[in-house]
C-alpha cells in the first residue's frame, strides 16, 4: 500500500523561481521521492478517479501539462496544451472528471477543457474577458456552476457547465469595490472569499430570493484577514470543520475565524516567508512558504495551528497537494 504523499509545485528558474518542477514527498517521514521536471507548475490538480495530475505552466503563453501516476506516485508526462491565456495561476477538475477549468492570471481569460477516459484534454471553451481582468481561482460549486474569482474586476465570474460551456444568463456576482477577490470556498450554504487587495475576508449567504443585482449572494460578515500591523495581501482560504483558515502574506500568519460569523479564533506564525499556499491534511496543515524555499508542517490540535515542527526544504513552493 503506499503511503500517503503530497505533490509541490512551485516556480522554477525560468519562471522566475528556483524549484525543481513537482516534487513528490512522503507525508510523516517527509521523505524526498521524486522530482519531475516542469515549467513553473504553480498550481496542481488530480482526476477524481484516473491515477492523472494536471499542472498549469504558469508562464506569458500558458500551458497545461497532463501527468500520468504511477503506483508509487512518481509522475510521467502524458500531454501538454495551451492554458488559452497567459499566466494561468489555478485549475480544478469537476467532480464528474469530465472538465478542466483554468484561470489565467495574466489576460483574464478563463478557459475549460473537456476531458476524455483516459484523462487526456480534448475540445476548449475559452472566455476572454475585459481589460483589467485577472482570473485567479477556478472553483465547481455544489449547484455545478463554475465559479471564477476576478480579482481585477472585484466579482464572481459564473459558467454553466454541461455539454456546452456558456456563461451563467444571471451575470458574475459583484462583490466589494476594491476586494481583490483571490480564492474561495464553500460550506453550508456559503460562500467565502480572501481579499487580497483589502486584507479581507467576507462571506455571503446565497439565496434566489436575493436582489438579481446582488446575484444571489449577500454579504453577511467581514473582517480583517489579520489583526497585524502593517499591509497584508492574503492568498489562500480553506473552511475545514467549521473552521475558516486564511494564509497572510507580509505578517506571514495563518489565522483562524470560526463560520459563518468569522470569529476571531487565533493568528499563529505559518513558520516561513510569503505563504502562498497551503492544504489541510490527517491533523496537520502544510504551509507552502514561497519567500524562503520551504513547506512547514504545522500540527492541528482541536483545529488549531500549532508552531511548525517539521520543515521541507523546496525552491519556490506555491502549492501542496496532499493525496492518500
């Protein structure tokens, strides 16, 4: 049975990073098992059921690279294609495996793909956008709506996926003027969402029997992402057991907020520099720390951060992808 593992990706020399590629280490021991090459994967994804990883190639002409699993873990490339836009920072994979959307940072342009049996990428529906757009998270909600955090243009993109791709008739969600929008998460009946560009966070409660102008969505809290001094431009948010967590960069803290009220629970040190990323897996969150070439693993007690024991020493790391 092999044991349980975790990809990293991160920005490598010629994306302005040191990183190897994806690197595959073993969770507990963190045992280094394996390097594959790739250009600036910064974001991963795996099929819900086929032994197959995606990363996009976070570059001016995006790519996707499909990546086939072996039973060990290690990664063999399978196919590479344009991500349609350029620096495309996030992708997920629907839970039916069947489709492949990716945010493309740089022009906005957000992009899906149809995915075949063996998982490799066939036709592509591809939404460019207004100037000033940057796509940056690509999310499937439970309704099956794909939902796509705009972090130029402040809203929530939405696209009804099924045989065909098209945009949601009621519109993108607007959402405070000056947000940010990076990246976002749903649980019980709502939805969550990191500013990156106001230090907040928000959530909405998600009704039709909203204003149509609302899209459905109404702001029911805000807070700050963290209660330091200084300016913080927050990157990740994940909701686990009732628990909203929040990665800040520049006090470089992970804080805790209780849903949907967002209490305050706790602000702990992520134990790095810059942390971009990070995933919550078997009591322990693994910090991707960009600025200082790490992953700390911190325990969770009661769902708490405690300061990080363990230290995984990787170039660049913007994303961990935990897998059993």
């Amino acid at each position: 049975m092999m044991a349980e593992v975790a990809y990293i990706g991160g920005y490598t020399p010629d994306t302005d990073g040191s990183g190897p590629g994806i690197t595959l280490v073993e969770l507990g021991s963190l045992a280094r098992l394996g390097e594959t090459a790739a250009s600036g994967p910064s974001f991963l994804a795996v099929h819900p059921t086929l032994p197959v990883l995606y990363a996009v190639g976070e570059s001016e002409r995006g790519t996707i690279g499909v990546f086939a699993r072996a039973g060990d873990g290690t990664l063999s490339p399978l196919a590479q294609r344009p991500s349609e836009g350029s620096a495309p920072c996030h992708l997920a994979v629907d839970p039916t495996g069947t489709r492949l959307a990716v945010a493309n940072y740089g022009d906005g342009t957000v992009s899906v793909h149809g995915i075949d049996e063996s998982g490799l990428l066939t036709e592509a529906w591809i939404f460019p956008y207004r100037e000033g757009a940057h796509a940056h998270q690509a999310v499937f909600g439970p309704d099956g709506v794909l939902y796509v955090s705009d972090l130029g243009c402040d809203e929530v993109r939405r696209y009804l996926v099924g045989d065909e791709v098209v945009p949601h008739p009621a519109g993108p969600v607007r959402l405070a003027s000056g947000m940010g929008p990076r990246h976002m998460a749903w649980s019980d009946g709502h939805w969550y969402v990191v500013g990156e560009l106001d230090g907040t966070v928000r959530v909405y409660e998600v009704s039709d029997s909203f204003d149509s102008s609302e899209g459905g969505w109404r702001e029911i809290a805000v807070v700050p992402a963290s209660g330091s001094e200084g300016r913080n431009q927050p990157s990740h948010l994940e909701v686990s057991g009732g628990l909203v967590y929040v990665a800040n960069r520049g006090p470089d803290t992970i804080s805790v907020f209780a849903g949907p009220e967002l209490e305050p629970v706790t602000e702990v040190p992520c134990g790095g520099v810059w942390p971009r990323h990070f995933a919550v897996a078997d009591g322990h969150m693994y910090v991707a720390n960009q600025r200082s070439d790490e992953v700390t693993v911190l325990p969770l007690k009661g769902g708490v951060p405690r300061p990080a024991e363990e230290v995984f020493a990787v170039g660049t790391p913007s994303c961990v992808l935990p897998l059993p």
